[in-house]
C-alpha cells in the first residue's frame, strides 16, 4: 500500500468516527477529508487497470459483488455524496491493499455495523483468493450489533464460504460450514446456497449424484428440481420424463414445466420429440389459480409451447388458451414462427 492509499484510507476511518460523533459539529473537517480521498480515487481511477473480477462490497446471495471500477465512477459522481465505507473499500481494492492492513484498518472503526462491512468486505477478498481457513478466522472478528437486541453476524461471513463450497459442488465443505450459517435467519440466502450446491454437483457429478446428495437432511426434496435443471436446459427429455416417472420422491409432484422446458430446447434445435400434442393436453389440464411468481403456470407454458408450436394452427390454439392478455402480447405478439438459436 502507498503512501497515498494508506493516508487516504486512514482519513476514511476518521471521517467514519467523526460521523458518529454527535457531541460536536464536525461537518467542515469532513468535506477537507472528503475531498483529499477523493483526489487519490481519481488518481487511482486513471491508471488502474483493473477488470471486472476486482469487486467491493459484501456478495448478494447470488454472488454478485460491484465491480471495483463501477464503484469508482459512481463515487467520482458530482451529483451525489458518497458513502466513507465505498470509498474505503474502493482503495482497499484500487490500492491492492494487503488483508492483514485492511483488517487493521476495520478494527480502528468504532461503529459495529461499518466495521462489519468492511470486515464483510475482506472475508468476500480472501474466500475469492481461495484461503478459506483466513477467511474463517475473519468471520470471528465480525462484531455483534444492539438494534432492539443483541445479534451476532459472524454467520454473514461464513455464508460467503458456504457459497464458495456450493459452486464448487464441494458437498463436504457444504455441510462442514453449515452450523455457522444460521439457516433459520434471511433463508433466501440459505435457499440460493442450496440450489447452487445441488446445481454444481449435478452438472459435475451428474444428475444421479445430485438426486442422492437431496436426501442430506440440509437439503431435502425441495431441492430436488435444481438436479433436473442441467436435463432442462440440455433437452434429453427422455431421460427427464424416466426420472419423474421412476424416482418415487418425484409422484404427486408437477414436473410438466421442466418437460416443457426439455421440449423448447430440442424444438428449437430442429429435433423435438413427437410429444407437442400430450403436452398440449396437460397442460390444458393445469389449474389456472396455480401461479409461477405472479405469471399463471398455465399461461406461460402455453406460451412457451406456442413459440415452438409445429404448425400455425397449434400456435394458434396455444395463444386461444392464454388466459392473460399481458402473457398473451408477451409470447405471441411477434412473427411466427420464431427460432431462438441453441448451443448443440
């Protein structure tokens, strides 16, 4: 870390302590402060090089972490104020600021919920260098916070190594984390994590492995439709439709949106199997309450069936079917027939 990065960097720490100080006005010092780190992330943002696998910030529950080079830019920006805690980070990544410095850093931070971010922030760094043991070593220093009742975050830490085991189809080190995770709190996050983990192994270790790795109490049956998404998405609609047939875990479940799924991939390869009117049928059978997020189940896989559909009267009849005029414009508003190109 240069002289000037480190200088910067301190003044972030300060301007986060005089922030939380309300026993005085310090509003003056904090703009001094403000443009002297602004004037090193300039520099930075000048000569750096940096792509878009260098990234700030704590991961959402899908991994997505912003781009160091975004954040720069959005700080630069004359028509906002932006936060201390981005401009620290972005040093820390611009400056290539060792973790051990960055931890010294975030430990002089006063306030638990900064520290947090920051320390969130080396945790994400180091699990992404691949040194997991470090990185579980920084989950602890995470502090708890006091908002109407003490809580303890080291659990968002180890959910960053939790993920880093899922995309790997690492189901050892999966289940090895897992007590530190607290599945019971925010279990949006816990859900992605688990559809990630069946998901990596399914594709690594195929579909089998996956479809046995769901009975771990972890994971569960709920889990079971992530290890068919690689048969969706690669068409083998004979092998999907003799899994749903045979594995007892799957009966009195609806799998007829994975088969239709299959069957759009291979139509729109050119070698649909001849099954378009049985779907046609059940499909026709589905209840029309039932509801995939806020679109109905029924209306969509019509509409997906209509846009493979093998002649322009089927088309037809799948758009007559759409119950919803917004899905109806949605799928069969353009010329027919429409061919999506998918990779062999």
């Amino acid at each position: 870390m240069n002289d000037n990065v480190r200088t910067a960097a301190e003044q972030c720490v300060l301007a986060l302590n005089l922030r939380d100080d309300g026993a005085a006005d310090h509003g003056a010092e904090l703009e001094r402060l403000r443009l002297s780190v602004l004037a090193v992330i300039r520099d930075l943002l000048a000569r750096s090089r940096m792509g878009e696998e260098h990234c700030i910030g704590a991961a959402s529950r899908n991994g997505y972490r912003t781009p160091w080079k975004q954040a720069a830019r959005w700080i630069m920006r004359e028509d906002r104020s932006p936060s201390w805690i981005d401009c620290l980070l972005t040093l820390f990544v611009g400056g290539e600021v060792p973790s051990d410095e960055m931890m010294s850093l975030a430990g002089q931070v006063e306030d638990a919920i900064s520290h947090n971010h920051i320390v969130l922030h080396v945790v994400e760094d180091t699990v992404a260098r691949g040194n997991i043991d470090l990185a579980a070593e920084y989950c602890e220093r995470l502090r708890p916070t006091h908002i109407f009742k003490r809580k303890d975050n080291r659990y968002k830490g180890y959910r960053a190594i939790l993920r880093y085991h899922a995309a790997r189809g690492d189901a050892d080190g999966f289940f090895g984390i897992w007590p530190k995770c607290s599945a019971s709190v925010d279990r949006h996050e816990i859900a992605e994590a688990r559809r990630m983990l069946v998901l990596a192994v399914s594709r690594t270790k195929g579909v089998e492995a996956a479809l046995d790795l769901c009975r771990a109490r972890q994971l569960g049956d709920g889990c079971l439709w992530f290890a068919l998404e690689p048969l969706m998405e690669g068409g083998e609609y004979e092998k999907l439709g003799a899994i749903l047939e045979t594995d007892s875990r799957f009966q009195g479940k609806d799998g007829l949106p994975s088969l239709v799924g299959a069957y759009v991939v291979r139509a729109r390869r050119g070698d649909a199997p001849p099954t378009f009117e049985e779907l046609f049928d059940r499909v026709s059978t589905i209840d029309w309450h039932v509801k995939d997020g806020i679109v109905r189940r029924r209306d969509r896989l019509f509409g997906e069936l209509g846009d493979v559909a093998p002649s322009a009267e089927w088309r037809r009849r799948c758009k007559k079917s759409v119950i919803s005029p917004r899905t109806r414009k949605e799928y069969f508003c353009g010329d027919y027939p429409r061919r999506v190109p998918v990779e062999r």
